[in-house]
C-alpha cells in the first residue's frame, strides 16, 4: 500500500541509504495532517448514502439518462442504485484512504482497470467526473468539517476525478 512512509523507505531502500531529512519531513507533514484525515473519514463514514445520492443527482441532472451517449432506460430507478452503488464504493475507498494516509486502496481497488471496466460497460468516465466534482464542490468547511478536513477529502476525491479524466 501506498502511504508517505512506505514510499519513503521504499525510495530509501531501493537507494542503498537511510531516508533524508527532506524524507523525514514529508513523513512528518504525513503524520500531523492525519487528525484532519480522520476527521474527515469520521464525517464521511456516517454519511455514504446521503454523499452518493448528491453524486447522482447531479449526474441524472446532467445526463438524463445516466451516462453520455446512452439510450434511455427502461427502469431509471434500477440505474440510480447502481450508479448510487459505484459511488459509494469509490467513497468507502477514499475513506480507506484517509485512514491509511495513502493512495493505494484507490489505487488497487478502483482505479488500476477502471478504464477497462468503464468501456465494458459502455460507460464514459465523465459521467462519474460530474458527480464527484458535484460533491467536492458542494464541500463546506466549517459546516461538513474543519478546513484542513476538507482539504484532505478534496484531495482524494480530486485523485478520483483525475483518474477519470
């Protein structure tokens, strides 16, 4: 998994030498923000559903009909729960991220063949792009969570979008 601490004694490791004080610095950034990450993977957790249906939302108010360049469904409702369902999953995987202070369970879990698995499903990605743009905007410190919170979250959900770009 990928964490500033793991990268930086991997860097070492595979350098032959022991990590730098530019090293130990950002490992140090890395452990005096993790009280704003897990404020905001506090408040995220209690709020998956109410977070995801705001994605949606904004995604059906773009895209009628779910997707770019999709026929219309037969059953919206059925494709509001399964859309309801990916972002939830990406939500708790940035959760994870939060906690861990790293990429990598986005990284593995969602990221690494998202394109593949996008194109299967004749889905383009800009479709979860509107929604995760929705609710990094919709963000409000101090109302959701302090500044700092909000800035981590906005972070990963910003890794997401780009990803997806």
């Amino acid at each position: 998994m990928k964490s500033v601490l793991t990268t930086v004694i991997a860097a070492a490791d595979s350098g032959s030498r022991f990590p730098s004080s530019s090293d130990m610095e950002s490992v140090q950034g890395a452990i005096q923000r993790a009280g704003a990450r897990m404020e905001a993977a506090e408040k995220l957790a209690g709020n998956y559903d109410k977070v995801a249906q705001e994605a949606v939302d904004a995604v059906y108010a773009v895209h009628p009909n779910g997707a770019v360049g999709r026929q219309p469904r037969k059953c919206a409702t059925e494709g509001k729960d399964k859309c309801k369902r990916d972002f939830v999953h990406y939500l708790r995987l940035i959760n994870y991220c939060l906690v861990t202070g790293g990429t990598g369970p986005l990284d593995e879990l969602a990221i690494n063949g998202q394109r593949e698995v996008l194109k299967a499903l004749s889905i383009d990605g800009g479709t979860y792009i509107v929604g995760f743009t929705a609710i990094r905007n919709r963000g409000c410190a101090p109302r959701d969570m302090s500044s700092q919170a909000l800035v981590e979250y906005n972070n990963y959900l910003d890794y997401v979008i780009n990803s997806l770009a």
